[in-house]
C-alpha cells in the first residue's frame, strides 16, 4: 500500500505509526513544504507533486490548518481518497466551492477527529443514543491545558498554536470538544461564542473560548483554554435523576460518584482504532463516514459562528 502524507509533524508521526501497524506492506511518501528537511526512516521525501506515485492509496493530510484548504483544494485533482487531520480547514470562506471541488473528482473524504475512538465517549455516545442516561437537563464540557507542556523542546510562542495566521487558537487545536458535542447532539437550534487572548501566555492566538449551545431541551456549554495546570478534561451531565462526570484524562465514567463505566486505554492507542476504521472503509469502498469533510463544516461552523 502506496499513501501520502502531506506534512510531517508529530500528528503526522502518529497516524504513519498507526498504518505501520496495521499494514505490513506499506510505502509512505511524505510531500514537504521545502528541501530543507531531516530524513525520516521508512519514508521517501519528495519535494514536487510530479514526484507524487500514480498509484497511491489516499493522502493523508496532516500539514498546519491553514494549509488544509489549499491542499485539498490542489490535490483533488489526483483523485485519490484523502483522510484529513482535524480541523478540516480553519475558515468557512469558500467552503461550498471545496466541497464542490471534491464532489466532482469524486474524492471521499474522512476528517480524523480520533476522541471519538476513546472508549469513555463511545460508552457516554451509546447511552445517549438508547435514552440509557434520562432527561438531558444541562452538558458542561471542559478541555484546559498548559500549552508550554505540549512541545517542551520547543518555544511554544513560536509554534503554530500561538499564532492565528498558521491556524492556531485553542478553539481550532482543541476542537475535538466541538466536534464531539456535534456527534452526540447534532446541530444546536442557537449558538453563542467568546474568544479571548488576553491571557498570563501573552500570545496571539485564542487562548480561552466559551460555547453556549442551545437545543431543544437542555444547553451545552464548552469551555477550552491553553493555560490550566494540571490539564483537565472533562463532561458533566445533569439530568433529571443524576450527575454524569465523565473523566477523558482517566476514561471513565461516574453517575452521582459511582463508576459507570472505565477503560485502561490510553489516548495514544484512538489514532489506531480510528485508522483501522478508516482503512476497512477504505478496502470495502464503503463510504459511509459521518464525519466527511463536508460533515466537518457543520463543526466548524459551531466553532465559528456566532
């Protein structure tokens, strides 16, 4: 199996890890943005899209966010299935005509949102779906953490996080909270937003936002920063009859402090479990993805919009 990766960051690293796993006969080809660039065991660097093997499996791509657009945009020409890195793209502006443009290459896409693969979130999504948790009265979800940990050997006003213009922002790093209300819930009836950075960090980008979504019967609120310590993640569930805490740091779940549900898997091991999903849809063109690219716009939308 021929794949190519567009970027080679640390997201990169992992999803190559995980089809390396899962795929013994694998050929990794890896687009870099420049010439000047470490080589990588295992994979074939090349610099050109005329370098680009006509026969490839898909693309994966893993670049900086603001990238994505104008690399799908570019590489829906080959008309090769692409699985994308979250977010999908980092603005709405001209999101109609990309999708457009990957409809008519017939490309099939798959944004990877790989939370939805933590078995915690899976339990909390299967209870929701059979009405195993009752009336849905309120939904806090949380997501802080200290974004100089996230890349200890690096100056983290520096990185692609800190700084707006590359895509970065803790609504668009930490976006997985989005997304994954968006595949519980749907799509909110009335959304409210707030992003800051007027943080201790002193950067750029949006260092704290705030969500308030509104359904039919109960609200979500979604709060995410870059600055908490110890990091914590984490959904609280009013209902009529109970208090849901669900932990994704320890991947268990509490109802009034009583263990409901709880995994030793580690967050590490979702990029598996989200690749040998994509990979089995992939082999058995089935193509039944709730999460598509154009399905990720109403995602980033709930981030955007106010």
């Amino acid at each position: 199996m021929k794949v190519l990766i567009v970027g080679f960051g640390s997201i990169a690293r992992k999803h190559v890890n995980a089809l390396s796993e899962l795929e013994q006969d694998l050929s990794v080809y890896a687009l870099r943005s420049s010439t000047d660039f470490e080589p990588i065991s295992g994979v074939e660097s090349i610099t050109s899209t005329e370098q680009i093997p006509d026969d490839i499996e898909f693309i994966v791509v893993s670049n900086p966010s603001n990238k994505h657009f104008e690399t799908i945009e570019s590489l829906a020409q080959l008309g090769k299935n692409m699985f994308i890195e979250k977010p999908s793209i980092h603005r709405l502006d001209g999101a109609n005509a990309l999708i457009n443009r990957v409809k008519e290459y017939d490309i099939k896409t798959y944004v990877a949102c790989n939370l939805r693969f933590l078995d915690c979130l899976k339990f909390l999504k299967q209870q929701i779906s059979l009405n195993q948790i009752g009336r849905i009265n309120e939904v806090n979800i949380y997501a802080g953490s200290y974004l100089p940990d996230w890349r200890p050997n690096q100056d983290f006003k520096n990185t692609y996080s800190a700084l707006s213009e590359l895509g970065g922002g803790v609504h668009l790093d930490l976006i997985h909270e989005i997304d994954y209300t968006y595949w519980m819930f749907g799509i909110p009836n009335q959304q409210r937003l707030l992003h800051t950075s007027n943080s201790s960090l002193e950067i750029q980008s949006t260092t704290y936002a705030n969500y308030l979504y509104q359904y039919q019967q109960f609200c979500v609120n979604v709060v995410l920063n870059y600055y908490r310590r110890p990091a914590k993640r984490s959904i609280e569930i009013i209902t009529e009859n109970a208090v849901i805490e669900v932990d994704l740091l320890k991947n268990c779940v509490k109802s009034n402090g009583a263990i409901l549900f709880e995994s030793d898997q580690k967050i590490i091991d979702t990029y598996k479990s989200q690749m040998k999903f994509f990979l089995k849809h992939h082999k058995t063109k089935d193509y039944k993805f709730d999460n598509s690219l154009e399905n990720s716009i109403e995602v980033i939308k709930m981030c955007l919009n106010d």
